[in-house]
C-alpha cells in the first residue's frame, strides 16, 4: 500500500513537472540545471523574482525547478539539497525576506528517462502579498528575460497601488461542486434559512439545486468552486486540492504544559466549531462576586458563544496563502487560540470602541459566506460581544497576542485573577468597555500611559506609582486585601525625613546604609530594590538642601551625615 501512494504521488509531480515545461510562462516559472549545487543568493535573488511577478500576473505562486536544463527543457537531475537540508532551506529563506514569507512548498520528484531516474526539486513560491514586493536583504527583484533585475520602479508602484485581493474568492484548482460535501451543504442550506428568517426565502432556497444554491451566494460561479466554498463544504479527502490543507489542531496540556491528548480537524469547516469545542473540558466554576452574600455564582468556565464567535474569527480571517493550521491549545485555567495572519485592525482597543469598522476583510467572500450562515457575526461587533461577556462573567478580558509575525493569538481564561477587579467590575456596571480593558490591564501587571493613568485616578480605581499600580482600597475588604493596601499604600515623605532626623538626635550621625536599614522595611512592597534604594537618596538630599543635615567632604557609601544645630 505504502508503495502504491508513493507511485501515485511520484506520478503527480511528474505530470506537474510536465505541465510546467509545456506550458511554462517566462516570468513565473525558471529552470536550472543545478547539476551538484545552487548558489543561495541566487536562489534568494529567484525567490523574489518569481514571487514579485507571480503577484504582477496574477497567479497564485511560481516555481523554481532544480535539474532542468534552462535553454532545451531536457530533464537532467541535481543532487542540490536532500529532504533534512531543504527543511533548513526554507527556514534560510525565511531569515532573509521580509515578513519571513518563505516557499510554500519543496517537492522531490523522480523522473525516468533515456538515461536513468532523475531527481528534480520544484521550490513553489508564493505570490507576492499584495500592495508589499517581496524582498531578498532588502532588496526587490524582478524578471527580465533569463536574467534576474532589480524591481523597476513601475512593477513596485503596481504592487503598491494594487487593491487587496480576496483568496476566498479565488477559484480552487481541479475543484468541482463533486469535491464539496453533501452533508455540509445541507447544513449550509438550514443555516441560511434561519439566519434570513423569511418563509419565501426557505421556500425559494428548498426548491434550488445545490449548484444553484452555491451559485447565489457566489460560492460557485459557471461550474467554477471558490477557495471559500471548499473551505466551509469541502470533502476532507478531497483538501489536497489546496497547495497546504487547512486544519483545526486541538492540543490539552497538563499542568507543566506537556501536551496529553490532541485531535486534528479537517475540512468541512461550517462544522467543525462544535466538534471542537466539545473536547474542551468546560468544568462549572464556582466564586463570589463581593462579600455581601455568603452564595457563590456558579458558571461554565468558558461561554460557548465566545469561544465560538473567536474561533469562526481564526477560519474567516486566516491567511491561507501562508499555510500553517488554526490551533486550539487547552490549559488547566485559559485557552489558547492562534491563527496564521496579521490581526487586521492592529489593535485590539480599536475593535472595543463604538462605531468601529474594518479596514477590509482578508477573506472578504469566506466572511460573507460564514455571516450567512450565522457563524459570525455581520456587524462587526463579536470582538466587542465577546469582551463584554467576559465583563457580565466578572473575568478577565480576553488577551490579544499580536507579537509574532503572521500570527494572532487570543488568550481566553477560565477563572479570576484578581477579586479587586471582580468586585469593580460588580460595583461599577456602567463602566465602558475601554476602561474596564484598562482596568484589566492593571490586574495583570501591564503598564499605563499617563492619561491612561489619570483616567482610572479619575475613578479612583487605582493607586500606587507607576509602573507599580494597584487596585484602590475602597473595594479591598477582606482582611488580607486591606493589610495588601495598606502594605502598598505610599507614606507622606514627611514621616520618613522625620524617622531619620530622629536616628540622628538618638545616635549623633549616621551613613546611607543605616538609613536604608532604617527605612526599607516602611517602604511600599509594590517598589523594587532599585525604587526603595533610590527613594532614601531623594529623602537624604531633600534634607541636605533645607539645611537641616550635612556631611564632610568624603564621598562614597561610607559618608557620614550629621544634623545641623
């Protein structure tokens, strides 16, 4: 059996291979022999080449083929790279272009001919992403002829200038409506009535063909299936036809975040949300909200309409060009949802603020479909629903990870962090989505701006110095949280002038290390070692410049400092 899929596989590229010496364009696909080896440069010089006109012709990659004699076509092998150094190629690639885009795959192909089997490798290379050219060490490429030049400058403004393109509506390969999933289109249908609500439309929807169907919602156009269609309807075993399959993993960590169990989901995705929220272990939580009642609230950890609301989020906003699969990592108190893509609107607050909207959509038909079939939601407002859920529940906002390139992470916890931010969160019910996401950012430990700062003072949310702040009193109640505030809350500079004159009356002089001993112990617990430190040497020169303390001339730790008459 093993042998039979690596012939049918070898097959395929073969006919590939073929394909892309009969009906190569000069632009997209190169051919070079690369007998033992290929100079890297010039294989990155290619790779940007290829990428920038792939996008200017609109294709959807080009290709780079090792052991291809360039001007006769002949089939002549290399011995350029094995299946490990490839894997390292790719991440060279990666190392020196911008926005680390890199192959979208290396294919091994071995061809019989006249003279024995030869082993050719196609590097594909994706297009260029539109309005950015593709860059080798900072420099952009382009074809000319058989030569390789510098991106002129009217092929870089086309790029530039480009609308975005829609990959969702871009027609899959060798797709036909036999490669989409019955089932998954008769849940499309009952989705699509119930979310348009109107008898003469379920009447019209249940009397068309499911081409026909298709073809309303553009899914398919003549015969043609869109990208998006074989997202949401594909057959599983047909997701070959995309150059890298998407795919939904679930992973469960134990408490020392080794990986348990995990489970990958395929095409169909209008399906797969619930088959993936169902292996989360969605245990009841019990808290109290404030201490004016002795009852506990009791919740699920994760609501289901957040939890799918973010994940349709990752299948409509994924880029698919890059590949990589949408990951759903379950820890014992959050989970971790990731996709490949650039968060659109670059700032998670934006999305909070009334009256937002999108910049555009990466998938603009794939969003329209999913809106369609009420799996997202149409006004743009899930972000905002999703973050005030967490607010009715009392936990922590959701956490927008956006520090890896062509990668959005979203952190959703299943428990309290802080019982200060709980009961401000249960006293103050009117307070607006963006300082209840400031507020959150406190219980975390995350830093403020000025104004920022001077908003939640406002309110009186927090006290305490930046960066070291601290939720206010007035809603600290236990006894461990009042001796918390106490222990935080900063003196008036007068009483620690006052406690090292007063060492200086009972002992007659004294040195920095004495005051230090003498005061740290009073100091806040939210300072560091290097705030406290600094802040008996401010006491010290406050006290030298009002005339009441000095020192002889030594400099140093060992000064001594002596009161005034």
């Amino acid at each position: 059996m093993t042998e039979d899929i690596i012939r049918k596989n070898n097959d395929e590229l073969r006919d590939l291979l073929y394909g892309l010496i009969e009906h190569w364009e000069d632009e997209v696909v190169e051919f070079k022999e690369a007998a033992v080896n290929f100079n890297r440069e010039n294989l990155g010089k290619y790779f940007s080449a290829l990428s920038n006109e792939a996008n200017l012709r609109n294709f959807q990659h080009g290709w780079l083929v090792l052991g291809v004699a360039e001007k006769t076509r002949e089939i002549v092998g290399t011995k350029y790279g094995n299946t490990e150094s490839i894997v390292k190629i790719r991440n060279k690639i990666a190392d020196c272009t911008n926005n680390r885009i890199t192959c979208l795959d290396v294919k091994e192909a071995y061809i019989a001919t006249e003279d024995g089997t030869k082993r050719v490798v196609m590097f594909q290379i994706p297009a260029a992403t539109a309005g950015l050219p593709t860059e080798w060490r900072g420099v952009r490429w382009a074809r000319e002829g058989e030569s390789t030049v510098k991106l002129p400058l009217d092929k870089e403004e086309r790029i530039r200038r480009q609308d975005r393109r829609d990959w969702s509506r871009r027609f899959a390969e060798g797709a036909t409506i036999e490669h989409l999933d019955p089932n998954a289109i008769q849940i499309a249908r009952e989705k699509y009535k119930k979310k348009m609500a109107r008898d003469y439309i379920s009447e019209e929807v249940d009397h068309l063909q499911d081409a026909e169907f298709l073809m309303k919602l553009n899914l398919v156009v003549c015969d043609r299936v869109t990208n998006a269609a074989m997202v949401l309807l594909g057959k599983s075993e047909h997701d070959f036809l995309f150059s890298m399959a998407p795919g939904i993993m679930w992973r469960l960590y134990d408490s020392k975040d080794m990986v348990k169990d995990y489970e990958l989901f395929t095409i169909p995705f209008i399906s797969v949300v619930d088959s993936v929220f169902a292996k989360i272990r969605n245990l009841k939580y019990r808290y109290m909200p404030d201490q004016t009642t002795l009852f506990t609230d009791e919740i699920d950890q994760y609501d289901y309409w957040s939890m799918r609301e973010i994940l349709n989020n990752c299948i409509a906003h994924s880029d698919y060009t890059t590949g990589g699969r949408i990951y759903e990592n379950e820890f014992e108190d959050r989970v971790v949802i990731t996709n490949p893509g650039t968060f659109l609107p670059r700032d998670v607050r934006a999305v909070l603020r009334p009256g937002y909207n999108p910049p555009f959509y990466r998938n603009q038909l794939l969003a329209e479909a999913m809106a369609s079939f009420d799996m997202i939601d149409r006004v743009t407002s899930g972000i905002q629903r999703v973050f005030n859920i967490q607010r009715e529940r009392y936990f922590p906002m959701p956490d927008y990870d956006l520090s890896q390139e062509n990668q959005v992470g979203v952190t959703v916890y299943g428990k309290i962090l802080s019982q200060n931010y709980t009961r401000i969160l249960h006293d103050n019910p009117d307070l607006d989505l963006d300082t209840v996401f400031l507020i959150d950012r406190v219980q975390k430990g995350g830093k403020l701006t000025g104004e920022e700062s001077k908003l939640l003072r406002k309110h009186k949310l927090i006290e305490g110095r930046s960066p070291h702040l601290f939720l206010s009193a007035r809603v600290a109640e236990s006894l461990d949280e009042k001796a918390e505030y106490i222990r935080n809350k900063t003196r008036n500079n007068d009483f620690y002038k006052d406690m090292i004159l007063s060492y200086l009356k009972a002992y007659g002089m004294g040195k920095k290390s004495d005051f230090m001993k003498l005061i740290l112990p009073e100091l806040p617990e939210n300072l560091s070692a290097t705030q406290k430190e600094d802040r008996v040497k401010n006491l010290i020169k406050a006290l030298k410049n009002k005339g009441l303390i000095t020192c002889e001339p030594a400099k140093g730790k060992n000064v001594e400092w002596t009161l005034i008459e």
